[in-house]
C-alpha cells in the first residue's frame, strides 16, 4: 500500500474536486513517471493503482467519483475548460455502482469528483492506492525525523 487509506463522506450538496492524475499531466502536459502506466509488448506496468471500494450505492447523476475513459494514453494536457468541468462533460464518466463493488483504476488515468447530488444518500468510499515496492509516490505521513 503507498498511500494511508482514505474515508471520503459527503452530504448533498458537497464540492467536487477537479480532474488529476494521467500519465501525461492533464494540466502541464508533461510526463509523470510517477503516475505512469503503459503496455509493452504483452506486459503492463501501472506505477500507481486506485481501488476505490464504494461503501453506498451511487445512481446515474449522484456525483462523485468521475474518470475519463482512455486518458491512461494521452499524449497531451487536456483543455483547462474540462479539467474544472466547464466543457467537455461528454467525455467524464460517473460510473453507477452498487454499496460493496471495487473500482480499480491507474492513477495515470484522469479522473476526480463530481458534486455530490443524491439528498438521500450520503456518499461514503474508501480508497486505497498502490504500488510496487520499488515506487513510493505518497509523502511520508508521520514524523519519523529525529526528535532534538
């Protein structure tokens, strides 16, 4: 596991949060070895990988969790407009899920969070990120340096 586990709640009404990630920048365009994922020949080799297990149900239209399909390919940064969701929405899925199902997914696919729609339900995931031994993307989270 690279990163600590993360519980993301949210009520009706709660913030997305813009694209991120690829393995090409989607702000900068430039390439991000450290999200990196690509296929030679038969073998694929993902640097940094998302399960997102979903703890409620998200229906068409609730929001959060969002990615754009493909984008694990890009070669180039995406329009500022789609990156913050003012224009090309067609292109951004929100996947229906079920309380219980595991979305995997690179890290060097663009992805984010839609505001949280469903006045009923509260929006309710865990997510972890992993990554080979040899990588270590996340920041050190304790104070591990020697006390004076």
């Amino acid at each position: 596991m690279d990163h600590l586990p993360f519980l993301i709640a949210q009520d009706v009404g709660a913030e997305g949060f813009q694209l991120h990630g690829g393995t090409v920048d989607c702000e900068s365009g430039r390439y991000n070895p450290h999200l990196a994922y690509n296929c030679f020949r038969d073998t694929l080799h993902c640097a940094l990988l998302g399960a997102n297990v979903f703890l409620s149900d998200v229906n068409p239209g609730d929001g959060g969790f969002c990615i754009v399909p493909g984008s694990h390919k890009s070669n180039f940064a995406m329009p500022m407009e789609m990156i913050h969701g003012e224009a090309y929405n067609e292109f951004i899925v929100q996947p229906t899920i079920k309380a219980g199902d595991v979305v995997l997914f690179s890290e060097g696919t663009v992805h984010g969070s839609l505001p949280w729609n469903n006045p009923t339900t509260q929006r309710r995931s865990a997510l972890y990120r992993f990554a080979p031994a040899t990588n270590a993307y996340g920041r050190s989270y304790f104070r591990h340096e020697e006390e004076d």
